[in-house]
C-alpha cells in the first residue's frame, strides 16, 4: 500500500511538472529587437524599396474620395456649405 502511494504521489507530481514545462519554454522565434526593426527599415528606405512619406503621398485617397474632396473644394471656393 506504501508503494503504491508513493508512486502515486511521484506521478502526480511528475505530471505536474510536465504540464507546467512548456509555460517556462522559450520559442524559437522570439520576434526583432528595436534595434533590427530600425536596421531592416533604414535599409529598405535607402534601397528605395519604402517611399518617403509626406503631405502628397500621405493619405493617398481612392479615385472617389479624390472626387468627393474636389467637390467639397469646389464648393467652398463657390461658396456653399455642405452638412
């Protein structure tokens, strides 16, 4: 009876720790550090692979919403209020 409590205790104890075991392992993929994330993106903008962003690229609109905003330009150069 002795014996089979201890080996009871023991796989209890042994599946505890087994089930806890990958909770303490670390990935193989860890992710990038700051440090790489800033190499790859200065690298990719000196390849010209990124364009620069500024007041003419940023936000670029869709052809419809380029359409939408000249009207609303037109029609506060005419005059109009809209809304």
């Amino acid at each position: 009876m002795r014996n089979a409590k201890t080996t009871l205790i023991g796989g209890v104890l042994l599946s505890a720790l087994l089930a806890t075991a990958p909770a303490f392992a670390q990935s193989t993929y860890g992710g990038k550090t700051r440090a790489e994330v800033k190499a790859e993106l200065a690298s990719a903008r000196s390849a010209g692979d990124l364009d620069a962003v500024n007041a003419l690229s940023y936000p670029q609109l869709r052809p419809y919403q380029e359409r939408h905003a000249q009207q609303l330009r037109a029609d506060a150069d005419n005059g109009h209020t809209t809304r």
